[in-house]
C-alpha cells in the first residue's frame, strides 16, 4: 500500500496542491453541482487526436527511473507545490485557474473504439479497429446537447473545427448525430493546415432581400414535407435544418462576422500562434462569444517526421506518438498546444467570459507509464489519464484524483467517460438522465454516468 508520504515524493506536489485535491474529495458523491455553481453558457471542448502522455505532461513522477520518468524535466506552476512538464510554459503560468483530473480512465485501447467513449459517454459495441460510422451509432454529446438544448439562436449550437477526425480516409464513428435525427449533426468549419478558416459563404443568402427569402424558404419547406415521407430522403431533414441556420446566420450580421477572424488584432493572432491549432482556438472562442453553445476543437491531420529516414509523413492522429514521441512532443505538438491554450484561458479571462465558458481539454486516452523499445516511445494506455478543465464555475488550482507511483493506475476517485459527460451536461445546465427519441423510436439517455460535483464551488 502506497503510504501519503511516498506519494507527494512522487508526485512533487506539495502541501496546498493535496489540501485542494482533499477538499475536493470531501464532497464526492452529491450526484449534482453545488447550487449556484457550473451553469455554463457554452463549451469549448479541446480534443487531442491521438492521446497525450499523462506521465510526460500533468501527472508528473520526478523520482521515478528513467525508463518511466522520461526525459523532461519539471517546472513550476502559479499553484504552489504544483509542477508540471517543462515544454508548457504557459500552462504552467494560468494553472491556478486550471483543475487537473488525473483519474480518467475506460479500457479501450484502440483508437476507434476509444474516441468514440470519450465522445458519447457510451462504449461501442466493438472494440476492435476499423470502425464505420453507422446509422445505430450513439450521438456526440454536443449533438446531444444540441437536442436538448431548445432555445433558437443565429449560430448553430454545435461546431466541430478544423476538419474530422480520421484513421486514413475512414471517419471515425462518435462525431456526429448517430441515431438523433441528422439535423443535429454538427456544423462544420474547415481551418487550413496554415490557419486559414475558410468561412461558410453567407454572400447567396444575404443578396436576397428579406421578404423574397423569407417565401423561398416557405415554399421549399412545403415541398421538403412531402419529400420526407419518400424512403431514400432522410437526409431532406439535416439540409432543410443547416439551411435554416444558415438563413438564420444570414440575417444576423454580428454572427456572421464571428467566422471573420481576420478581424481579430494581429498582435492577438500572434499570441494564439499562427498555426491551425493557433486559429481553431481562436475562432472557437470568436464562436461561444457570438452564441454557439459547444465547440469542439480536434487537431486534424498533419505531417509527422517518425526520425526512420523517410521523411514527413500523413498522420491522422498526431499525438499518437509511438515513433519519434519525445522529439515530437518537444519540437512540434507541445509549444502549440501550450501556446494556444493558455492565450485561450487568459484571453476568456480578459473578455470577462471564462466564468461563464467551460473549457475542456483531453484525448481518447493516455500513454503508457514505461516506454516502449526499439522506439523510445509511448503506446496506448486507457488505465489512467489526464483531462484539464477550467472555466464555467471550475475550481482551479486543484487537482482531482490520484493514480500509483508510475502514473499507470487510479488509486482514488475514479471518472469515467459517462461521467465527464454527465457532469458537462449538468455543468451547461441540462439534466445528463434526460431522455431523447432517435430517428427510428430508439431512446437515448444524455448520460448514465454521476455529475462529479466536488470539480466545482469556490
């Protein structure tokens, strides 16, 4: 049994950051958040295609051999006794509104089945690879947030940015509606590479003067009814839905201009990075400050260099670092991520919209404890990883959960998939035991798992 004393050696952390993490746990099992605490009026919800290193980034072992320390070293945070990777820098500098989770954990150590836990709260059928999307498929939650969510706003409820997330030329099922009917499926917009946003195109609707649009719309929404009931025409309702909202884009010039991130200060731009993870950040935030509820910012595919001799290559999921995963965290995926994320943070702050903001930060799971040869890497590992939060009545500077002495186990307070998304739902303000009805009559529960509680209060 792993004595408190060993622990704090391990894990470098020092008194405060355990009183947090204590204070936290003291009020495990409410099932609900505390009154007046976590009614967020959006999310931006960061997901890392792959799955980053636990071990390598938060959950930090200094005093572990070699073989499971690594080769980075630790630096400080603005919580004290709190240390986390040296290559997040500016992570480190806005941790004191940050609470680290680092007792997720599900047993899916394949990609496919994996993303599609983290994303739905529910575990697919299989848990092999080579995963379609299926009709039968459980909803992302945004789209089950956007169901449930009935209020009507100009901008869409769920954007999904830069582009989705796929193993070669095969989408990865969780990503959309599933069984819900396909309107609300996601609205998407597509960030280049170079971060570029290309903007939905807005100018067709908005030449048509109101009144001539306004019967345009009544007359194809005539004729879509009838269509419907024709087999082979499901999808009238997913275009007749997006052409709705992009009316409803069209007449609102100020949601418009939220896809316009040419308009936001250079100096800005250049603090979010000007790379596509850089400007997703920045749009996301450009499109909860307009109105959209939930966004979920994913990576997207990009050239890695595995260090083999052959040079860039496609990766679809680059934090899948089993080649080349120190020098690639180091050089390439970590001062991106640590750079958008805290402009991000400090930019909700000073916009007065990180109270009200959740911003979530996670993949599909972790890296494996002990490095792996002949690569010196890390490969899959599910038993135990962390998410960050922040925002939306989080309390930060705390850490929540506790895993053994390599970082491999979750030793205290559990969270599972269904349970990160029930407490999101609960956190936006809509009941996670909340019942849907599905295209063909099928009955979908926004979640089955707890509401964690204790992650938010002062």
């Amino acid at each position: 049994m792993t004595s408190r004393r060993q622990w704090l050696r391990w894990c470098g952390l020092g008194a405060s950051v355990c009183g947090a993490s204590a204070a936290l746990s003291s009020r495990a099992g409410t099932g609900r958040l505390p009154d007046g605490w976590g009614r967020a009026k959006a999310c931006i919800f960061i997901f890392l295609d792959g799955g980053p290193s636990q071990i390598d980034l938060f959950d930090r072992r200094p005093a572990a051999p070699t073989e499971i320390r690594g080769p980075f070293g630790s630096i400080a945070t603005a919580v004290p006794g709190l240390e986390i990777c040296e290559h997040l820098p500016g992570m480190a500098r806005v941790m004191d509104r940050v609470l680290q989770v680092r007792s997720l954990r599900h047993t899916e150590t394949v990609h496919d089945p994996a993303v599609y836990q983290m994303l739905t709260g529910y575990k697919h059928v299989s848990s092999a690879g080579g995963l379609k999307v299926e009709p039968t498929d459980r909803p992302h939650w945004g789209a089950a947030l956007a169901m449930a969510d009935t209020r009507r706003g100009a901008l869409p409820k769920f954007i999904h940015t830069p582009g989705r997330m796929k193993m070669e030329a095969r989408v990865l099922p969780g990503q959309n509606a599933g069984f819900l009917p396909a309107a609300f499926d996601p609205w998407e917009v597509e960030i280049t590479p170079a971060g570029e946003v290309i903007a939905p195109d807005f100018a067709r609707f908005a030449a048509e003067p109101p009144e001539r649009l306004a019967e345009r719309l009544r007359l194809l929404a005539d004729f879509n009814y009838e269509a419907a009931s024709f087999p082979g025409l499901a999808s009238v309702e997913r275009l007749e839905r997006f052409r709705e909202q992009a009316c409803d884009l069209a007449n609102s010039p100020s949601a418009r201009a939220a896809f316009d991130i040419d308009r936001e200060p250079t100096r800005l731009r250049d603090r979010y990075g000007r790379h596509r993870h850089g400007q997703s950040m920045l749009l996301a935030r450009r499109l909860v400050e307009a109105g959209a509820r939930l966004v979920t910012v994913y990576w997207g595919s990009e050239p890695q260099d595995w260090a083999d001799g052959k040079g860039p290559r496609p990766a679809n999921n680059p934090w899948d670092t089993h080649r080349n995963h120190f020098p690639l965290c180091r050089d390439s995926l970590l001062p991106r991520a640590d750079q958008a994320y805290s402009a991000l943070i400090d930019d909700l702050s000073e916009r007065g919209l990180l109270a009200e903001t959740l911003v979530v930060w996670t993949g599909e799971f972790g890296r494996t404890p002990r490095i792996s040869r002949p690569w010196a890497s890390r490969d899959h590992w599910p038993h135990a990883f962390t998410a960050l939060l922040a925002g939306g009545g989080v309390r930060g500077g705390a850490v929540y959960g506790r895993t053994d002495r390599w970082a491999a186990e979750v030793e205290e307070q559990p969270v599972s998939p269904a349970d990160l998304m029930a407490t999101l739902f609960s956190a936006l303000g809509v009941r996670p035991e909340q019942q849907l009805a599905g295209r063909l009559g099928e009955r979908h529960q926004l979640s089955e798992g707890r509401v964690v509680g204790e992650w938010f209060g002062s």
